[in-house]
C-alpha cells in the first residue's frame, strides 16, 4: 500500500470517528433532554430514577458542584442530583434536581458552559 493510500485510508477513519462521536453526543444529549422534561416538581426522587436513570452524582450541604453551580442549594433543598452526558468532557452541559429532605423534586435545571 502506498503512503498517499493509506493517507487516504487513516482520513476516512478519522472522519468516520469523529461522525460516530457526534451522532452519539447528539442522541444521548436528545435522551436526557426528553427524559428531563417529563420530570416535574412534587415527583419522588423514585420516579426521578426511572426517568433519568441513576444520578451519576449528588451534592450535599456545603458540597457544591464546583463545574456548575456556586452555591448549595438552599432549604427545603437538602441535595442536588447531577446527570451528565457522558459523552462530552465534564463542564459541558449537565441536568440538576434539588431534592427535599422526604425525596421530592423541587426544582430542575439545565446547566450549559458558557
């Protein structure tokens, strides 16, 4: 095989990559964001699960989640459940729910890096 072939070859790779890579960040991205709006204000944090799947983390108290937000959550929050998509790099884009102390939503946000 010749270089300028398999030159050819590694560019048709790569852009097939970088497609998959996009169409996957585009499709999980559309998924959470159906399943985050079907979530609302009294739901138990339950239901949240079945929706959205397992929180991939929480903040409690004092603990914030430095890459999106600045502050605790402020009673009756007790805790904020975070969602990423996992595709993208981490400050990207992320889903809050803050969650009262008997489990129910309270509020839901959309986070986006500016």
């Amino acid at each position: 095989m010749t270089a300028r072939g398999l030159l050819g070859r590694l560019a048709l790779v790569s852009c097939a990559v970088a497609v998959l890579y996009l169409g996957g960040c585009a499709f999980n991205h559309s998924r959470i964001e159906a399943a985050f709006a079907k979530v609302s204000p009294s739901m138990t944090e339950r239901e949240l699960v079945v929706l959205m799947g397992t929180p991939h983390e929480f903040d409690y108290g004092q603990k914030v989640n430095s890459l999106y937000a600045s502050s605790p959550c402020k009673s009756p929050c007790v805790r904020r459940a975070w969602y990423y998509n996992r595709l993208q790099p981490r400050g990207f884009e992320a889903w809050s729910f803050e969650l009262a102390d008997d489990g129910h939503v309270l509020a839901t946000s959309h986070w986006l890096s500016p």
